[in-house]
C-alpha cells in the first residue's frame, strides 16, 4: 500500500527550528522526485521546496530560500524539511507529495504530484 506519513510538526518560537520527516512506503522510491507543500489557514496550497529522485538537485521558493533545506535518504525512504529562522508566517499545515520524475530536475510549485501525504501542523509563535 502506497503511503507518504510527514511528521515532526509541532510549536515552535520565532527563530527556531525543526525537523520534519517523510516516511515513503509501497512504491520505488528512488523513481520519485519529493516536493514539500504547505498550506496556510484561508491560503491556497503552495509549494516549499522539492529534491530530485536521486537527491542531486534541489530547488525552493523564494520565501523559504536560504532557510529550508530539504534532503533525502533513499535507503531509508525518507526525505526531511529542515526549517531554521522560522517566522509566524511559516505557519501551515506541511505536506510532502511524490511525482515519478527520474531526471536531475524538480520544480517547488508542482501542480500534478501523484501522491500525497496526510500533512503535519507547523505553528510558529511566541
């Protein structure tokens, strides 16, 4: 059974970090390029940052650049969004979402992903 499970999301002060997770299970993993997604209460969904299949290219939206970072592990079949700086406006439901995508390529706000988690509640505030 084909699954995407995000978690790490929690409450976090302006300035801080965190971690989140992808767990990826019941597909070839490694055939797929991961984007990360959020949605803001009474915002349309929009895209975060994305890694290539083989983790050689990444590529992020001008409002989490120089703060995002996304990796992957493809043993693991994971892939992490690591959050520093982060700022109220950072608050959102965060997914991850998979697209079968084997070039040394991703784009951030993919709009036909394949495969979708269930998201994780990032909340930033003091």
């Amino acid at each position: 059974q084909l699954q995407l499970v995000e978690s790490g999301g929690g409450l976090v002060q302006p300035g801080g970090s965190l971690r989140l997770s992808c767990a990826a299970s019941g597909f070839a993993f490694d055939h797929y390029a991961i984007g990360w997604f959020r949605q803001a209460p009474g915002a349309e969904r929009e895209g975060v940052g994305c890694i290539s299949n083989s983790g050689d290219y990444t590529s992020y939206v001008g409002s989490v650049k120089g703060r995002f970072t996304v990796s992957r592990d493809n043993a693991k079949n994971m892939v992490y969004l690591q959050m520093n700086s982060l700022r109220p406006e950072d608050t959102a439901i965060y997914y991850c979402a998979a697209k079968p995508f084997r070039i040394k390529a991703c784009v951030p706000n993919w709009e036909d992903m394949d495969y979708w988690g269930k998201g994780t509640q990032v909340t930033v505030s003091s």
